[in-house]
C-alpha cells in the first residue's frame, strides 16, 4: 500500500494509539524479554507485512537504516507521555522530557508552525539522529497532519521530488544547502527535504538522510543490529530515551566497543523511574561489569558534581539481563528529576560509569 498523499489525505484509526498503550501497561520487565520481533504488524510500503516488534522504540530503530553514520539517537513516545500526564499540560517533572526525540524540530517550533503548519507535540512519536549531517529525523501519529504540511510547502514555492521509500518527498531547498534566506527561512538545512505520508513525517538535509531515515524494517536497520537491538530491548518501553555509539558501537576508555542507553520510564508522572542499559561481549564479561558498575556508584560521583552516584540516585539496581547482547541495567529514581541518566549521557559521566573493569 502506498504511504505518500494523493490529492489529499484521510487519517487512519487509532491503532497506533492502542498499541502504544497496551505496551505501556506490560511495563519494563515485559520490555525486556529476549524474544525476537514476531508475528505481522501494519503493511509496510512495499505490500508486505512489516515485523510486530517488542517495543515502540524497537519499531522506529527498524526505520534506521545501519549504513547511516550514527553518533546518536533520540527517541521521544510522546503518546505515552501524554497520557502520563492525565491528556492535560504535563507537570514539572514530564517538562524535562519536552523535546528529547524532536530537539531539532522543537527549536524551531514557531516556524515550523508558522511556515509549515507543522505542530510536532500532535506526533505520537518521534526519532532524531544524530551524525556528521545536521540531524535528520521522522515523526509519526494519526493525529500529525502530513497533509496540512504538504499543502503549506508547496504554497512556500517546494517542490515534488520523486518518492523515497514510498513517502511523497518535497524539497525545500538542494542537498546539504545552508539557505537561511531560503523557502522555509530558518529552516535550512535540517529541513532541505521532506518525506510525507500518512501519519509520517521524515526530514533532513538531504535524500539520503531522509532514505536512511525511511527503512521498512528487516535486515540492515538499528532493530536488527545486535547491540542496539539488545539495548532497546533492556530499556523497555521508555517515554523517552537517548542512545548513542553506532552500529559498531561507541569505544570506552579501552577501546572496547559498546551500545549505551538510557532513559525515563513509568506511566503517570509520580512514579518515573530512570533505566540505563548497556551492552558487553559475553555472559562473563556481563557479570564483571555489573559488579564494577555497583562499586562505582557506591564509591565515586559524576564529573563536575560534589554528590556521590549513590546519593544521586539511591537504591540503584544494578542486573545482568543477558540476552544475546550480555546486557547490563541500572534502574532507579532520583530526587533530582527524571532525567539524570540521560543528561549523563551527553556529559559523558554514564560513558564512565559502564565502561569496561
């Protein structure tokens, strides 16, 4: 079934909706079973069923083609976080999570309103990746009115550019361009080029950040990549989550490669939990991180902060989930807000707390 907008567009059931919900209500223990992606999901662009996979987050790495040079990526259940705040204006602790996903899009929310009629936070998902480009990244929701979009680019002067991957594309301005004074003024480049379909938004600098956006799962995407499949797996179904490495995984101090991630979880914004995940060689080198993870957080602080890891964050888990990735979790809450581990990713103080013994 073709994805891209005709003459107009007409928006499909809630199944993406009730999805996300009943895998929000099997928790973080269901999240991180071993099991593959199994049985038939939603037709895919070429007619074929596409894989039900475990988690929201496994779904929108098999868009995420392997070739694509990723430091990091940014993922953002939006869906999900709304309905932890009760469908109202999240509270203090659910703003902290405003933007991780969409960073990119969200700086340029009254633009991308104003230009393109485009309002991100109506996506029930959102994926951002980070590499030697100007981040590219896909929005996806039977609320997010692609068609709306559609119409106000071509009004700004875009053009039609063919179809990737089955999604209509319109260009805004040449491959890899910085054109501030360009159709969507402010925009360029991370907006060069759009891919719309129903409930599915992919942009980027050029074709193909936005083809290597558009994958339809299966072999060759982040899903099925071992690592990060394997860390997606331990992190469950997070209301938002950060990844980095690549596909061969980020090295730590010795060199060794690995899949780092981490992020919030829970389902109202009283009981946020923080989740870490990362993946090892064998079950052996598995258990020796675990115990080495457990001393550093009882007996050293992050970088630049005069608070231990243990009063950070008290009562940390720390366990071996194995699985053919050898991972291994942190889980806990922090007093200070639910995206401690996350920000640790970024100041590289998490990249420490992992790496090797």
């Amino acid at each position: 079934m073709r994805r891209g907008l005709g003459g107009g567009l007409t928006r499909g059931g809630r199944a993406v909706a009730v999805v996300l919900a009943a895998l929000m209500l099997t928790g973080l223990a269901a999240g991180c079973s071993d099991d593959a992606p199994s049985g038939s999901g939603e037709p895919s662009a070429n007619g074929k069923d596409r894989p039900a996979y475990a988690s929201p987050l496994l779904e929108e790495l098999a868009h995420v083609e392997t070739s694509t040079d990723v430091r990091g990526v940014e993922y953002g259940d939006l869906a999900a976080q709304r309905a932890a705040s009760g469908g109202g204006r999240p509270g203090e602790a659910l703003e902290r999570l405003t933007g991780i996903g969409w960073s990119q899009m969200a700086r340029y929310d009254r633009q991308l309103r104003e230009q393109l009629g485009l309002d991100s936070a109506t996506a029930d998902r959102a994926l951002q990746v980070e590499g030697d480009v100007p981040s590219s990244g896909r929005l996806v929701g039977a609320d997010l009115d692609t068609g709306k979009v559609a119409a106000r680019a071509e009004k700004l002067g875009a053009r039609r550019d063919g179809e990737i991957a089955g999604l209509d594309a319109w260009r805004l301005a040449p491959d890899g361009r910085v054109d501030p004074e360009g159709l969507a003024t402010g925009l360029s480049p991370a907006f060069n080029v759009l891919a719309l379909g129903e409930g599915t938004l992919v942009r980027g600098a050029g074709s193909a950040a936005v083809r290597a956006l558009s994958a339809d799962g299966g072999k060759g995407t982040l899903a099925a990549d071992p690592a990060y499949a394997g860390v997606a797996t331990c992190l469950g179904t997070p209301l938002a989550a950060v990844m980095t490495g690549s596909p061969r995984g980020a090295a730590d101090r010795s060199g060794t490669p690995f899949v780092l991630g981490a992020g919030v979880t829970g389902t109202d914004a009283a009981h946020l939990g923080q989740v870490a995940c990362r993946d090892t060689s064998s079950a052996r080198a598995a258990d020796a991180l675990a115990a080495a993870v457990r001393d550093r957080l009882a007996g050293s602080a992050p970088s630049g902060d005069s608070a231990p890891w243990r009063e950070l964050l008290p009562g940390a888990k720390v366990e071996v989930v194995g699985g053919d990735a050898h991972t291994v979790r942190i889980t806990g809450t922090s007093a200070g807000g639910p995206v401690l581990l996350i920000e640790s990713v970024s100041r590289g103080d998490l990249q420490v707390l992992f790496a090797n013994p």
